[in-house]
C-alpha cells in the first residue's frame, strides 16, 4: 500500500483589530493589515516548526531510499519564507532535487476564489504554481482547491489547467460504503482522485498530544502498525505543517515522532512512501467520485462549507467582497491584491460561531478572541477597501469594469454589463432608456453626469 504523507503550509495576513481609528480617513495597506504580528507569529512557527520538522525531513531524504512527502504551499505563505526564512526554502529545494518530495498547486492567496469568479480562481492557482517552480525548482503537477474543497467542478477546472491529480476529503456522505483508500476518477474528466483519510489524519493533527485518548502516547512503530493493517491501494495523510512544533510543541515528542514514521514504514514490506502523482498513478481507479456543487466537500468541520461560509456574519462578509471584485480587478495592480488577500479564508474561519470540537479549534486560531470582532475587524478591512477603490477610480476603470450579476442594464430583452456592450447597443435602445443608464452610469459604474452623458 502507498502511503502518501502530505504537509500543508500557509500564513495569512491578519487585519488590525483597531483599524477603526483611522476612519473614514483612507488608510493605507499598512494600516489595514497587521504585519507586525504576521512578523511575529511566522517568526515563532518557523523556530518551533517549519525549521526542525524541514530539517528532519532532509535528513529522512538523506538516509532512507524512497523516502517520499508532499507539499502544499500557499503563496502568501512562500512570500513570507522568502522574506524570513530563506533557509527552510533552501531545504525544501534540496527535497526538490532529490526527488524526495512533491508540491502540488493551489490558491496563491488560500482563498475562496471559487465562490467568486472561475478565472479569478484560474488565475490564482496559476500563480501559487508559477511560484512554486520559481522558488523551489519544481513544476506542480497535482492540485488542490483551499483547504480539499471539491466539487466535480473544482475537478474539471483543475484538470483544464493541466493538473491530472486532484486532492479531496474522505467524506461518508459521498463515499456511502466505499473506502478513501483507492485512487477515483473525478466525474465528468479524467482526473485521478486521492481522498484523504482523515480518522488516520486527525490522529496526528488533533489528537497525537491528547494525553485523554485512549491510544496515548501516539508512537512511530504504533502508527506504522495501523498503516499496515489498514485496508486499500493507498492511505493519504494530510495534516498542517504547524503540527510539527507549533500545534504540538516540541516538548510532547512529535518531532521524534515524524523522524522515525519513515523509518517505521520503510522496515514494512506493505508499506511504500509515495507522491501523490505516484499514488494516483501507479494504482488503478476503482470507481468515479461524483460530487454535484450543491454538495461540496471540504477537509474543515463538518466537511462542508460551514467553517468559512455557515452563519449570518460570513455570509454577509462574502457578499461584500464578492460585490468589490469586478472594481477591484479593473483596478488592478496592489488594490486587486488587496481584494486578494482579503479573500484569504483564514478571515472567513475566524468568524465562524460554533461550538464543541468544531468550536474550540476556530478559537484556536483566532486571533482577535471572538467571532464577532472577528467580523468587525474585517468589515472595516472591507470597508477600507471600498474606500480605496473610490479614490482610484477613474474613466478608465470604468472602461475595464464587467459586471456578471444583477448590477447589469436590462432593458427588455437586452443586458448589458459593461462599457463596450453600452457602447455597441443601436442608437435608440440608449435614446429610449436615457435617464435610466445615465443613473446607472453615475451609480454602479461611478462616473460623473457629464461623462456619462457623453456615453448616452
């Protein structure tokens, strides 16, 4: 059996929680995010964390013949390696060369793009990989949606951007009887599907330091067991990188646990460290995993959508940055990244109120101590955006702004949601609906009376 071991890795910017103090003021991006304590917290994760585990890895790849992992890397997150920690970069390179590890593509930004514009979503994917081969050496040839969200679309649009293997969790509700550990062909394409395990995943991430469970401590030569018992083709383990240090800290024993896992599955005969492209590809699909877009999967909670998008309060957040794109991309430039970077989903899961298990992990990560100043914080964030936007904004902005929804002109049977298509509409369609597309002018496409005379 393959035994796929899978490392993701990211870093947000997080927003100042008194970002209310220089409004209405336009604030600068520096005000908006808080890039002292980004500073801070990747400091401490990459001492306790990403240094020591890159480093055991690199000696793993040094010792051990066929010694295999995988990468996900977001590319805010490489951004922050290249600032301050070139030398774990270094190592990751080093693994590169060896052949001893493999990193896939996914949202530059760790974001929800998806539930925003297709070619937004396209586009950040094909930055994060041509980061990837930039920094690192390597061509990605697996990807992943944020944090395993899947639907059959993700699928096909990953595959449409040449990726041949796409992650997703290991949900019941979808599989019913079968098992997670067989490679699936997603429906609809031809891309090969590894699902992660996330009972054997969640026994490192969650519970390895929980001195209540019952199988505590959690040793290399335990968990190896369980691999070898465990049924099927392949069995992908998927957990946070931070897990290595930083989510158990180095004092419970987890960084001697990940140096002798490969050495305890390289001494059994059943076991075989792969890549996920190996392990897609040397094992047959054994069924079609079909996952409609009304239930789409995610690694998060209750494996849905409900850790970024469940409540009332990331809900409306959404809105507003889904409503800001089209003004942001005609923009462009560091407004655009800005939107970007507030569509990182990391904002949207400090904002979830739930409770239980679910619960405390969220407040785990939430640095401002609450969901509802979570929202706070990032409403203002969103709302200085909006003002940044209008500051920007000019004629020619509103020459490259397409719109896709309901801010469109409908007059009888013709829509129009751009410019071009106002301009290219016949002369008496504009006389007979003059008052109203020099209002929609001034309103949605924000141009003064007088030029917007001009156009009608």
């Amino acid at each position: 059996m393959d035994v796929v071991l899978f490392f993701e890795v990211h870093q947000p910017r997080r927003i100042r929680p008194d970002l209310h103090r220089v409004m209405p003021r336009v604030p600068e991006e520096r005000e908006i995010f808080y890039g002292e304590l980004d500073h801070a917290i990747f400091e401490r994760v990459a001492n306790k964390a990403y240094r020591r585990a890159t480093r055991i890895l690199v000696n793993a790849a040094r010792e051990i013949p066929g010694f295999r992992v995988t990468f996900s890397i977001s590319g805010m997150a490489l951004e922050q390696f290249r600032r301050q920690a070139p030398d774990v970069l270094e190592m990751l390179r080093e693994l590169a060369s060896r052949e001893a590890a493999e990193f896939v593509a996914q949202t530059y930004y760790h974001s929800l793009a998806w539930f925003v514009d297709r070619e937004e979503f396209e586009g950040q994917v094909k930055m994060q990989a041509e980061t990837v081969e930039e920094l690192l050496g390597y061509k990605p040839r697996a990807a992943e949606n944020t944090e395993f969200i899947y639907n059959n679309d993700v699928a096909r649009a990953l595959y449409s951007l040449g990726f041949k293997t796409v992650l997703a969790e290991g949900v019941e509700r979808v599989l019913g009887w079968r098992s997670p550990n067989y490679v699936y062909r997603a429906w609809g394409c031809d891309a090969r599907v590894l699902l992660r395990n996330y009972r054997l995943s969640d026994d490192v991430g969650f519970r390895f330091g929980a001195r209540w469970w019952d199988q505590w401590p959690l040793t290399a030569d335990k968990y190896a067991a369980w691999l070898e018992a465990t049924p099927g083709d392949v069995v992908l383990i998927a957990v946070d990188y931070e897990t290595f240090g930083e989510h158990h800290w180095p004092e419970s024993g987890i960084h001697e646990f990940l140096a002798w896992l490969p050495r305890e599955i390289a001494r059994r005969p059943r076991l075989t460290l792969a890549t996920v492209s190996e392990a897609a590809w040397r094992n047959p699909p054994r069924d079609v995993l079909d996952v409609p877009p009304w239930g789409t999967i995610s690694w998060a909670d209750e494996r849905d959508l409900s850790a970024w998008l469940g409540n009332e309060l990331q809900q409306n957040a959404f809105k507003l940055l889904k409503w800001l794109y089209p003004y942001a991309r005609a923009l462009g430039g560091d407004v655009l990244r800005m939107w970007r970077e507030l569509s990182c989903s990391d904002h949207f899961y400090y904002q979830a109120t739930k409770t239980g298990p679910a619960g405390e992990v969220h407040a785990y990560f939430n640095p401002y101590g609450s969901a509802y100043r979570a929202h706070d914080a990032y409403m203002m964030a969103v709302t200085a955006l909006a003002a940044v936007i209008r500051e920007r904004w000019s004629a020619e902005a509103a020459e490259r702004l397409a719109l896709a929804d309901e801010r469109c002109f409908f007059g009888g049977s013709v829509k129009i949601c751009s410019l071009k298509e106002l301009k290219a509409a016949d002369a008496a369609f504009r006389a007979r609906h003059r008052e109203d597309l020099l209002k929609w002018l001034v309103d949605v496409f924000m141009l003064t009376r007088e030029e917007a005379e001009r156009l009608v």
